[in-house]
C-alpha cells in the first residue's frame, strides 16, 4: 500500500453562474481526472474545473480518475449543493490500491566467468478486480517484459506475462511501478549466479553492465540508454561500504551470534516518457509536447503556470530555479502556479518521473524567449544596438546604463509609448511547450549497497550500512534530489523488510489500521549515503534527468541479497518479499528439520 500521510479526498459543487462544475480533490494529474470527469458526466470540459491543492503524497496513488470523484460531482449536481467525500485510513489501505505483487519464474544462463548468456522469465501481476482510469489494469505486466534485462548485456531473452484478475483491489501505480519487482527479480538471479561461478556479486555485475564507452546504447528489448557509466556506480558502491573490511567482519563472527550479509543491486529508471510508449500501450492519456505559461507582471513578478503538479516534489523550487537561471530574476519575485485547471495549461500531469524533464525544459524554453523580447525592448530604451548589451542579473545591460525587469515591465504595461514600433506584440507573455530531442525518455539509474546483521534466533534484521551512489543527470537542486531518494528509499525499506497486505482464506483483508500494516518509521531507516555521479542526458534542456522512483526501486533487491548473503552459511534461501522475522525463523525451523531428518551415513 502506498499510505500517504495524507488520504484521498474530494468536495464538489456546482456553480450555477458559471454553469460549472467545481471539484477540489487530492490528485496528482488534474487535468486527466477533468477529462476523465467529463466524459463521465457528460459535460465538456469547460464545464469541469478541478483544483487539487497541496496534496500530502501521491507516489502514484493519486494518479488516477476516482469513483468517489465521479460520483460526488453527479450528487453535486442532482442536488444542488456541495457534497464531500473524506478518505480514511482503513478506506485506503483495504478498498482503495493494490500493488507490488509480482510472482517471477526466473532463470539466468550463464558461463563459467559470471557472463550473463541468456534470461528466461514467466511473470505473473495481480491485477486485482477492476481497471483504473487512465492506466488500466496491465499497468505493471505490461512493462515488465521490456524492463527486464535494465542495464545488462545478453544474447538471447524470452519473457512471458500474464495480468491476473482477482478479487483484490484494483492495481494503482505506486513510485517504481514494475521497476522494483524486475529489479528484485534480476537482482537476485544475478547474485545467484554469482554464487555457482564462485565470484563476488559486485564482479558480476562489471562483467555485465553496459560501460560508459558503449553509451547511447539500444539494449535487447531497444531501450535506449542516453548516458552514464553504470560499472562506476557499482565500484563507488562497493567501495563506500568497504566490502573488504565487511567480508574480514563476516569471517570473524559476532559475539551475539548474529551473521552478517552485504547485498546490492544496480537498475535503471526510465523517466520523462514520449509519446511512442504510450501510444504503444493503447491507453487513453498519451503525453506529448509539455507546455508552460509565463508572465511578467507589471511589478515585474514573474507567474509561471505549468499543467504538472507537485505532491512533495518541490516543483515550486525547481520551477522556479530554473526560471532564475535563465532570466536571474530573484526565486521570491517568481509565483509558481499548479494545480488548477481553470488557470493552468493542459498536461497529463505529474506521473512517472517527468516534471523535471519536460515541464522544467518548457518553462527554461519560455524563459529564455521572454528574455529575448526583454533585450529588444532594453535596446530601445538604452538607444544601444542590441549586440552591444548583454543580460546581467535580471536586468539588460549596456555601456551606458540599464534597465531591470521591473522597469521594462511597466514600460510594456503603463509606459507603451515608450516602446520601439516594431515591439513583438505578443507582449511579456509566453506560452510554449518542450519536448525532449528524444521520446525515448531519460535514464538515470544507481547502485545501492547494504550490509545488514540478522539474528537467526529471533529473524530480526538490522541495517547497519546503506549507501546509494546515483546518477540523475544534472541536478536542478541537490537538496530536493536527496530528499527524493532518501524517501524513496524509506518506501524501498518497507517494501523489503516491513510492508504485506495478507488477506484471510476467505478473502478478509488483515491489515486494515496501521497498527497491521507495519510501515518502517525514524528507527528502521538508516542514515542512508548518498553519492552523485551527474553525467549529463544528451537530450534534454538542461542534462536533467527524472528520479523520483528510483530511491523506491532498489532496496528489496539490495536488502534481500544481504539477508540471503548472511543466511547463506546455514543453508536458507529467502526469495519472497516482505523478509519479515517471521519467514526467517520459519525458514530456519524448516532447514533444521530437513537436517534431522536426512538419512545418517552408516560408518564403513
């Protein structure tokens, strides 16, 4: 379950002066749920406006058209007055989303050198009982045969999927998608192999990955990897965690008879996704060209409006940086605008790692034309040639003078007559749109590397080290970045160790209040290092790449090689999620009673 601090929540009202329909809702993509509202409700769409404020958490929960939205806009509008719905927390984590249930049969091939020949998969999704609007119900099994192989080099692949119906919740998006069960699934193999040909797991992985010199690179299933050097990663991974200094640990023993395990895992995240993937899918909601809105107001504030949405991402920072560093107008005098469909232009919204990407490429691609309307106003009010000036610190600058943007702005709105003859009359407003030079999407990817102590006697795992080394193209704003992967991480940790819906033989969901569902909290999450490698993407604005998944996509397969890693000299193999004491002591009980009950060698 995804649980965001904050639950789902809808009020809708209908304005009979404007003839509209007024919903303030919870939700991540505003604009599909007006498109989504209105074909249900059979307005058109300017008869729709949705409002989604600030939202406590999406992570793909609130990425989707509601019942309970359709509903109480129809009730809205039968009776008149307003009419509200509050999720709560037993609503959401039993009726509301499923995921993360992913049932791999997986076989690597390989040589003798750890070379990985061949990868041969059956993948099964739980799909629950009905299709969410607009992902539909194959959302997960529908990626999984093409992400599969991520970052690896092999001759042959074959991978099988099927969604499976059941009588679960319906499957939502949830930060990672397929990406954190594929992931776990080569993860794993790629350790197992490592175990047959007798070499450490971080070796395997430099025998296998793509290298740096071979980028941009088509994968077998055609991705196209943009940048990168994904065996560094690895190598700053291993060495962060001084893997020699771990094994010497593990040869050594515990005093308190713990066993010590070091894991890790290597993956990539596709980002920002173009146009011909989804066309590909055959779903309803196909991005394309992303656009944004600027405006320089009189005072000269600058109001961006942008069709995405953030829900903890911080797009009202980054948004504005980027404006900043283009036109070096202060981060204060830039008013960011999300969230509203009456005033914002239409998006698909925020959803699969490309905010960054395509709406912070359309706002730089705004700002860098308001600046150049700016500059030919500020030559004709300097009376200097425009190659003469330059743009310095928010103001256009020439030999003998300047002229900031607050001024050349109330020159355009209160002074006109000061303006050249032939100013662009469009004004001090820009609509414009950004589509990467590739619709192949941005990949950023990272190694995670975990060393874990866990206690045969009671199955409790401890992390005792964690570090990430990421590599997210050029990052707009570091701190923002970290926090993404910090928090990502923290949902990878709960998806590893912590995080199961059981349901009864009857079909009875058991963790309905969070006093079942067990979420890691400030004692579970370690003090997570973060490394950065910033290799610039070739094909966006400004070498950014997406990452908000990806902190989420690593920590099952790192955490599970660990656990396994110490478990290995007592003969058990976990390889079922979440790894909670419970299964290793069970695990544990299982393989002594094989040993006691295995024939004894009579003595010659």
């Amino acid at each position: 379950s995804m649980a965001p601090m904050e639950g789902r929540g809808v009020v809708a009202h209908w304005d009979r002066r404007l003839s509209q329909l007024i919903v303030h809702t919870s939700a991540q993509m505003p604009h599909i749920t007006r498109t989504g509202l209105a074909e249900c409700l059979g307005l058109d769409e300017g008869q729709v406006r949705v409002i989604a404020p600030d939202v406590g958490g999406g992570f793909g929960y609130k990425g989707i058209l509601l019942p309970e939205e359709v509903c109480c806009g129809w009730l809205a509008m039968q009776l008149d007055r307003p009419v509200r719905w509050i999720e709560d927390r037993r609503e959401q984590l039993t009726a509301n989303a499923n995921c993360r249930e992913h049932h791999y049969d997986i076989t690597g091939y390989a040589d003798r050198d750890g070379r990985l020949l061949a990868l041969e998969c059956d993948a099964h999704v739980d799909s629950g009982a009905y299709s969410s609007y607009p992902f539909s119900a194959c959302l997960e099994a529908a990626q999984v045969g093409s992400i599969l192989p991520g970052p690896y080099k092999m001759e042959r692949f074959r991978c099988r999927t099927w969604s499976v119906a059941t009588n679960k919740p319906p499957i939502l998006p949830y930060r990672g998608v397929a990406r954190t069960g594929v992931c776990y699934a080569i993860e794993t193999v790629m350790d197992a192999i490592a175990l047959e040909a007798g070499i450490e797991p971080y070796e395997v992985r430099l025998r296998n990955l793509v290298e740096a010199h071979e980028m941009p690179y088509d994968n077998i299933t055609g991705k196209h990897f943009d940048s990168g050097d994904y065996p560094e990663a690895v190598r700053r991974a291993v060495a962060a965690i001084d893997l020699g200094a771990v094994r010497a640990r593990q040869r050594r023993g515990e005093p308190d008879g713990r066993r010590i395990g070091v894991g890790i895992s290597v993956f990539c995240e596709q980002g920002a996704h173009g146009t011909s993937v989804y066309h590909g899918w055959g779903i309803p909601m196909v991005p394309g060209h992303e656009p944004a809105v600027i405006r320089l107001t009189p005072d000269g504030v600058l109001e961006v409006r942008a069709g995405v949405h953030s829900h903890g991402q911080s797009m009202e920072t980054t948004l504005a940086q980027i404006a900043h560093e283009v036109l070096g107008i202060d981060t204060d005098r830039v008013r960011i605008v999300l969230g509203d469909t009456g005033v914002t232009p239409y998006s698909t919204g925020t959803w699969g790692s490309r905010s960054i990407v395509m709406a912070g490429g359309a706002v730089g691609r705004a700002s860098k034309e308001l600046k150049e309307r700016l500059m030919k106003i500020g030559a004709h009010l300097l009376g200097e040639p425009l190659g003469d000036l330059r743009w310095e610190s928010g103001s256009v600058v020439g030999k003998h003078g300047s002229r900031s943007l607050r001024e050349l702005a109330r020159t355009w709105y209160l002074a006109p007559q000061l303006l050249p003859p032939d100013v662009d009359p469009r004004g001090l407003e820009v609509s414009t749109s950004y589509q990467a030079k590739r619709d192949s999407g941005t990949f950023s990817y990272a190694c995670h590397a975990v060393v874990v102590a866990v206690d045969p006697a009671l199955g409790k795992t401890e992390i005792l080290d964690y570090a990430i080394v990421e590599d997210g193209g050029v990052l707009i704003n570091p701190m923002v970045v970290d926090g993404q992967v910090y928090g990502g991480a923290a949902q990878g940790i709960g998806t590893a160790l912590y995080e199961a819906m059981p349901y009864s033989e009857d079909g009875q969901p058991l963790a309905s209040t969070l006093a079942d569902y067990i979420l890691p909290g400030a004692t579970e999450v370690p003090a997570i290092r973060i490394e950065h490698m910033e290799t610039p993407a070739p094909y966006t604005e400004f070498g950014q790449k997406g990452i908000g998944e990806s902190g989420a996509i690593g920590p099952p397969a790192a955490l599970a090689n660990a656990v396994n890693d110490a478990l290995r000299g007592l003969g058990v193999r976990i390889d079922q999620l979440p790894i909670t004491p419970r299964l290793i002591v069970e695990a544990l009980a299982r393989q002594r009673k094989q040993q006691a009950n295995a024939p004894k060698e009579m003595p010659a």
